[in-house]
C-alpha cells in the first residue's frame, strides 16, 4: 500500500489540490501549502528526494515571474484598468455599446464580449484583460440581473481572447522557438480569434433568446430619451476607449514601445483622458492605487503558489504521469499524431503554465509533425508551421480556462464579488470550453482560417 501511494503521489496531489480548491480555500494558499506539504510526504517516503529542491522555488520565482515581461506590465494593465474604471471611463464606453447592443438579447453581455475583444489587441497580456474587464463589467452584469455564471464565463473568455488577437506575447514566444515568422504568426492567429469572439456571441445571444432570465434586456428607464443624448452617451464612451486603443497598439506597431512599455502608455493616455474629462482628482487616484495593489497582490500570490505547486508536482513525476497517460493511445497516421498533441497540450493546460507547456511539448513534437505530409490538407507544407503554431494557440487559450488549474480561473477568483464561489467561476468556464475546441476543430478541418490572411499579405511568400 505505502508503495503505491509513493508511486502515484502526483496523482494524489493533484486530486487533492482540486479537491481542497472547492472546500473554499484561497487558491494561492491551497496551492503552495498542497506542493509543500507532497514534497514533506516524499522525502519521509523517499529519503533520496531531498528537500534542499524547494530552493529552487525562490530561484523558479525570482528568474521566472519576477523578470516575466508578461507579468512586469500586469501591474501597469491592472492599474490602467484601475484608473479606467475609478474615472468612470471604461463604464462610460461599456454604456454606449450596451445601448448601442439595446435592441439585441443580451445587449449588456454582448456588449462586454466585444469590449474584451476591441481591448484584446491594445493589452496583449490575459491576466491584465482578465481583470481588468472583471473590475469594470462583472459588477454592472451582476447588478443588471445576469446569471453570475455566464457574467463570469463572459468576462473570462473575453479577456482570454489576448492570448490570440495580436500582439499576444505568447505568440512571439512561439515564433522564437519554432524559428518561425512572429509576423506571419500575429496574422495567421488574428481571424482565428475573431472566430472565437464570434462564437461567444452566437452562444451569449442564443442563451438570452432561450433564457432570457438570465439575460435580461436594458430596462426602458435606463435607455436615452432622444437622439441627442443617445449622440452624446455614443461620443463620450466609444471616442476616448478608441483613442487609447489606437495609441497603445500604434507604439507598438510604430516601434515606439514594446507590449511591455505600452502598459506605461496606457496608463500616461488613461490619466490624461481622465483629466480631460475633469475626473482626475486625488480620491480617484487613491481609490485607483488601492485596487490596483490589493488585485496586483491576489494575482501575484496565487502566480507564487502556482509556481510552487508545479515544481513540487513535476519534482515527482507530474510529467511522466502526464505522457505515460497518453502514451497509451496508438499512434499511426499523421492525423493521430495531431490529435495527440493537441490532447497532450489540453491535458497539460491542467496543472502548467503556457510557456511550460511550450517548452514540453514544441521541441518534441514539432520537429516530427513537420516530417509528416500536410502539404495537401495545406496547399503547401511550407505553410505548416504558422497553422500548427495556431492550433496550439487555440489550444493553449482553452487551456487557460480549464478547471482546475487553469491561469484564467485564478485571476478570476481574484476578483470576483464575493457572493461567487469557485464553483461558480468554475461552471461558468465549460460552455466557453466547448465553444473553444470547436473553435480548435474549425482550425484544424479548415486551415484557411489560418492561412489565408498570412498568404494575402505575403508572409507566407
């Protein structure tokens, strides 16, 4: 008995993090008390484990999160979304798509899905998105009657559309280590995204047809009485949003910033248009500067305990379990080959962060998929790269959302209300889940999605 328990200790683990996690405790605490506890429990079982590796936790956080450009502009992001919320600003531009959407079942709901997929692109970093539209439109979709789970499962998955719509850190990553155009990546992952929004907002529209319950339409109270106050709620809150939006994604692209300094232009062009708009006042900025460190402190200690959690699990032999689960599965054709990975990665989005799974999964499997003939599902395998880099984009999006390990959930939790438990952030994420990976087989029957804007302006040449 005491063998098998050593053998299988990351299995145990792993069932008791997700376990513990729905008791109601603090994700972060659950998640590095659970890694501490496994790594006591294998070193009295196993003398030769030797807890002198939990240094290397401290090394882990201090060479992976702390010099993390993603996570370097998180703070910036999350204090911009601050500002934007505190300064009324993002409720502003969130009120003129909702009455703009006021006509369409689940205006308010729709309108934050295309909130998140406009503010994709400017910000670039999932957890910013995600807690940035948390702060701003989870309490007014609450407050408007939604169904906390959708509202939740909205938030999320709009806020996720980062990881795909450019400029997505992730993908230049992707491109380093494929050795692979990051240009033609930004273009063969942007329709893809936009599909993905698409989807949500067939989904969202399809609930507040069927249950509009859980949807409810804008009261007629709260809809502007003439053409001129509709003229003025429109100007005030699409004109500043798109001025940010235009200047943040223009340094980026003019080559005046990085994705990482533009978090500081963000914040520069959201203070000014908060002056502008006479909002700018010392309680503002206190209110802005509290938010922004104690969301900056949830998100980052669950990252720390993350990050704990997945050395101690990998320590013993999460990884091995992980391959030798699926190695199971017979493997012949190239097809087979493609549906292994991508269940491989999905299976990994559980307990790993993107760039762990990257580091597994692409220099392994990569190399061999290339070998493989799909020149004629492509048109040309020259073309194999930037598509697989998609599908694994898709992918790898889905597996931010998925319970219980997923990044999405965590900033999420961080940020709810607290009438909403995990179990609601949880339920809220397997509709979108679904719309996800038929998102990812839409990809994979279909390659022109990926392709054929890459191909249209010549990346592809």
């Amino acid at each position: 008995m005491i063998e098998w328990f050593a053998d299988h200790l990351a299995l145990i683990m792993f069932v008791t993090m997700f376990i513990v996690i729905f008791c109601g405790y603090p994700v972060a605490y659950v998640l590095g008390g659970t890694g501490l506890i496994f790594a006591v429990i294998a070193w009295m079982l196993d003398p030769g484990f030797a807890l002198v590796k939990l240094k290397s936790i401290v090394l882990r956080i201090w060479g992976g999160v702390a010099v993390d450009p993603v996570l370097v502009s998180l703070p910036m992001f999350i204090f911009m979304g601050a500002i934007l919320e505190r300064s009324g600003i993002a409720k502003d531009m969130l009120n003129a798509t909702q009455v703009l959407m006021r006509r369409v079942p689940g205006g308010l709901a729709i309108a934050v899905m295309v909130m998140g997929t406009i503010l994709a692109a400017p910000i670039g970093v999932v957890g910013a998105s995600v807690v940035m539209l948390s702060l701003i439109s989870l309490p007014a979709m609450l407050a408007g009657g939604y169904d906390k789970r959708l509202s939740i499962g909205t938030v999320a998955s709009a806020g996720t559309l980062g990881i795909l719509i450019p400029p997505s850190i992730m993908l230049v990553v992707m491109g380093e280590m494929l050795s692979t155009s990051v240009g033609s990546l930004f273009a063969a992952a942007a329709v893809p995204g936009f599909v993905l929004s698409g989807l949500y907002l067939l989904y969202i529209l399809g609930v507040a047809v069927l249950k509009p319950a859980r949807a409810p339409r804008l009261s007629a109270a709260a809809l502007p009485q003439s053409y001129g106050e509709l003229l003025g709620i429109v100007l005030r809150g699409m004109v500043p949003m798109t001025l940010l939006m235009v200047v943040v994604l223009g340094s980026i692209f003019a080559g005046f910033a990085t994705s990482t300094e533009s978090s500081g232009v963000g914040c520069l062009i959201a203070l000014i248009i908060a002056w502008m708009n006479g909002r700018l006042d010392m309680p503002m900025l206190r209110g802005a500067i509290s938010d922004s460190c104690r969301a900056n402190g949830l998100v980052f200690m669950v990252i720390l305990g993350a990050t704990g959690f997945s050395l101690i699990f990998r320590e013993l032999g999460g990884d091995d379990l992980m391959l030798s689960t699926l190695s199971l599965m017979g493997i012949d054709t190239k097809w087979e080959v493609l549906i292994f990975v991508m269940v491989l990665i999905f299976l990994l989005g559980f307990p790993f962060e993107w760039i762990e799974i990257c580091l597994i999964v692409l220099p392994v499997f990569a190399p061999i998929l290339a070998r493989l003939d799909f020149g004629s599902h492509l048109g040309n395998a020259a073309w194999f790269m930037p598509w697989f880099a998609t599908l694994v984009a898709v992918n790898l999006q889905t597996a931010f959302m998925s319970p219980p390990f997923g990044a999405t959930l965590f900033y999420m939790k961080g940020t709810v209300p607290p009438g909403c438990t995990m179990a609601d952030v949880y339920a809220g994420m397997y509709p979108f889940l679904v719309l996800q990976v038929i998102g990812l087989v839409l990809c994979i029957a279909f390659p022109e999605l990926s392709l054929w804007l890459p191909r249209v302006t010549g990346m592809l040449d």
